[in-house]
C-alpha cells in the first residue's frame, strides 16, 4: 500500500489478481494507515472480510498487526481455503 487510504475490490485497486475471484466484492475493503498502524474495514455485505479466520464487523476499522492473514469473501475451513476467495498476509514495514 502506498496511499493513505487504499480501496481494495474487483473494480478497484488489485483488479487484475481479484477480478477471477467471485467471492470477492467490487468494492470489498479499504486499508487505512494512519498513526504508524494499518486498518482493514470491511465494505462488503455479502460475503465479508475475515482476520485471522474471524469476519470483521462492517464498515469499522479493524487494526492490523504483522502476520494477520485478511480473507476477502472467505476463510479457512477445514483446513483448507476457498477457491473464490483471495487471502493476503500483512507484512508491515516491509518491501516486496
């Protein structure tokens, strides 16, 4: 991320990688840095943004810490991921 505020979604940032994933929203979640610490707030009222294997509350900010594993319209179950999701690991203060 390298904007303050960053809209993450099937028509927005990431849309070449997301746009085959149908279980992600067009405008599924926004990230915000703001005093040193990254947030994750869930737009999408259908199928969710998880933390962790946990879905967020809607449209609140959810911090993030290093590590964190964000699911866009899925999680973990049974040991296994969702073909029609997308999951990313949090990697703070960290160029790749």
């Amino acid at each position: 991320l390298n904007q303050n505020l960053t809209v993450v979604g099937r028509e927005n940032v990431m849309k070449e990688y997301l746009s085959s994933k149908s279980f992600v929203s067009r405008k599924h979640a926004e990230f915000l840095i703001e005093a040193d610490k990254l947030w994750v707030k869930n737009h999408s009222n259908t199928n969710h943004t998880y933390v962790n294997n946990e879905m967020i509350r809607d449209n609140e900010y959810f911090e993030l810490h290093d590590g964190d594993v964000i699911g866009f319209g899925g999680k973990e179950i049974n040991g296994s991921l969702q073909d029609e999701a997308a999951y990313f690991r949090v990697r703070i203060g960290t160029c790749i």
